[in-house]
C-alpha cells in the first residue's frame, strides 16, 4: 500500500478543508501527471510500524530543535529501527527543494531563507542524542551562489564543537554549476563525503532530470583529489528499470573515481505520482551485486531490499575504517 502524500501545509498551519482551495501541492510539477501503477510488496520489503518509546523521545529531539530530517521527509521505510536506537539523518537548509526527481517524495518548490542558527541546532541535537555518527544531507538549493556549501561547512564546524567525539558523514547534492562549492565543504573535514549516483545514466533523463551523471562521478574523484584521506561514498536504487550490465558498469565508473563505499537498495515508490517500481530485486541479487562489488574493490558495500544511505551508517563506518587499515596492512 503507497500513501498519497501530496499536500503540505505552512508550520502551524491547521490542513485545509477538503475544496477550500488552500492546500499546497507537495509535488506541483506532478500534479498533473498521469497515476502510476503500483505494485504489491513483496514479504522481504515489509517492515514494522515504529513503537518503541525511544523512537518517541528521538522525535521529540527533533521537533524540539524545529529540524528535518530526511527520515521523515523522504519516507524511509527504516525510520522505526534507526530512530529507536536514536539514529537521524538530519536535512538542513529546509524541507523544499528546488529539484523535481521522480522518484524522490521530498517537497519541491521554491525554498526559503537559510536559518543562520541551524547550524546550533543540528549540532546541539547531535549532542543531546548521544550519536557517535552523525548524517548530515540536504534539499538541492540551486537557488544559492554556492549550492548551501558553506552551510554544510558551518553545520560541521558546529558538530565538532558540540561533539568533538561524533565522525561526521555528509550526503550532498552536485553541486551542480556552483564553481568553487565542493571545495568548501572538503576543507571543513567531514570523514565521510557522500554523493547518490541514484541510477545508472540510461535513467537519468527520467529519474534525475536536474543532475548530470558524469558530473556525479567527477565530484566524487575530485573529493578523492583533494583529500586522499576522505573516505567516499556513493548509492543507487535498483528496480527502476536498470539492466544488470548497466550496475556492473556503475560500479566501474565509481571504482575509477576510487569510491570506498556503495550502497544499493531497492527503490519504493512514494505515491501514484512517482515513477514507478519496475520489479523488485529479490535479496540473492541483491547478495550477488554486493559479491561483484567487492570483487571490484570497493572497502565497504551495503546490499540488501531495505539498505539506504545512511542506513546503519555508523557501523559500516567503523567497518570501511577497519577494512582499509587491513589493506594497508596493519
């Protein structure tokens, strides 16, 4: 069953009356698009409705500090066993992004004014939540000069003020045509950079319209350029209509930009509005992929239905850090 998210409302805002006119489309440039079909999930996708009273008080950590999070806002469907061990992924600089992806269930428009104290809040959130690793990622803001880079770097600067213990990981966006924008956020120091290739190129027209593939792939080589020791990290949905061949060769074109670490998780259709599921990837392929995966060399990879980027990102942080000190030798 796929919920139909696709009106929001302002904060504090009560939800408009059915036909008084004052809902917002969540997603107005799908608005008028023909419903998809929607598939029925397979027993290995499903998961538990969260309960646990940690899930709660993980909530109201982030209610408290008016943040977002991409748990929320993209509808992962691990949000009940990260928040219950108090694990977030933190969505700065708003909740509305200036792309229209299709398969991407965050709201899209026009956003806002960056919060100047944002950067507080995050980090002081991190604090209270104890994390020993922290995800940091953001709506695209191609309304910006620099693409929210320096808005990445104060967040970081913050945590490691607040919480000089936590490894930072961020999971940017391109960056796309904001010269000079990577290298802020390289030179604030994060311990993981991480950038989704989302899908192979044949699928770019449609699934990632705004973004270019190879402009992914050369971001990630250039963080590698400017700091060898900055650990890289890229993911991908399956079930988009991707041939098998085209996966192998995403994995290739990551390896030659010496990625460390890839993820690969099955792509869920939000609402009828979205792209649709071409097939779910049954988890031997999904065991497959990450066999070849390490055969080509990648220090960590994450391949399963329900894996997503930051899913138990701190454990297969510890995990990358001790695989490349085995291959170092030591």
């Amino acid at each position: 069953m796929v919920t139909l998210l696709d009106t929001t409302n302002a904060p504090g805002e009560q939800p408009a009356a059915k036909g008084d006119g004052k809902a917002k489309a969540r997603h107005p440039e799908k608005a008028h698009r023909p419903d998809q079909p929607v598939q029925r999930k397979p027993a290995w996708i499903r998961v538990k409705a969260p309960t646990s009273p940690v899930y709660r008080e993980t909530q109201d950590i982030v209610k408290e500090n008016k943040l977002h999070t991409v748990c929320e806002e993209a509808g992962c469907p691990n949000i009940g066993e990260c928040w219950s061990k108090k694990h977030a992924t933190f969505m700065i600089m708003g909740d509305t992004c200036t792309r229209a992806c299709a398969f991407c269930n965050v709201k899209t428009g026009m956003p806002g004014a960056l919060d100047a104290d944002e950067p507080r809040k995050v980090a002081e959130a991190t604090a209270k939540l104890g994390l020993s690793h922290v995800v940091i990622t953001s709506v695209d803001r191609d309304d910006l000069a620099d693409g929210g880079a320096a808005h990445f770097a104060q967040v970081i600067q913050a945590i490691r003020q607040a919480a000089p213990g936590t490894t930072i990981e961020v999971l940017t966006p391109d960056f796309l045509r904001k010269e000079g924008a990577l290298e802020v956020v390289v030179a604030a120091k994060p311990d993981v950079f991480n950038h989704n290739l989302e899908t192979v190129p044949s699928k770019y027209l449609k699934v990632r319209p705004g973004a270019r593939y190879f402009h992914s792939i050369r971001l990630l080589q250039r963080v590698k350029e400017l700091d060898r020791t900055m650990f890289t990290k890229s993911g991908i949905m399956v079930g988009l209509g991707e041939e098998r061949n085209e996966v192998l060769q995403l994995m290739d074109d990551l390896r030659t930009a010496e990625v460390d670490f890839l993820t690969i998780g099955q792509y869920l259709q939000p609402t009828r509005k979205h792209h649709p599921v071409m097939g779910f990837v049954p988890p031997e392929e999904f065991k497959a992929y990450e066999t070849i995966a390490y055969a080509k060399g990648f220090l960590m990879v994450s391949s399963s239905p329900l894996t997503r980027s930051s899913h138990h990102a701190g454990d297969d942080f510890a995990r990358m850090k001790g695989n490349r000190l085995q291959q170092l030798g030591y």
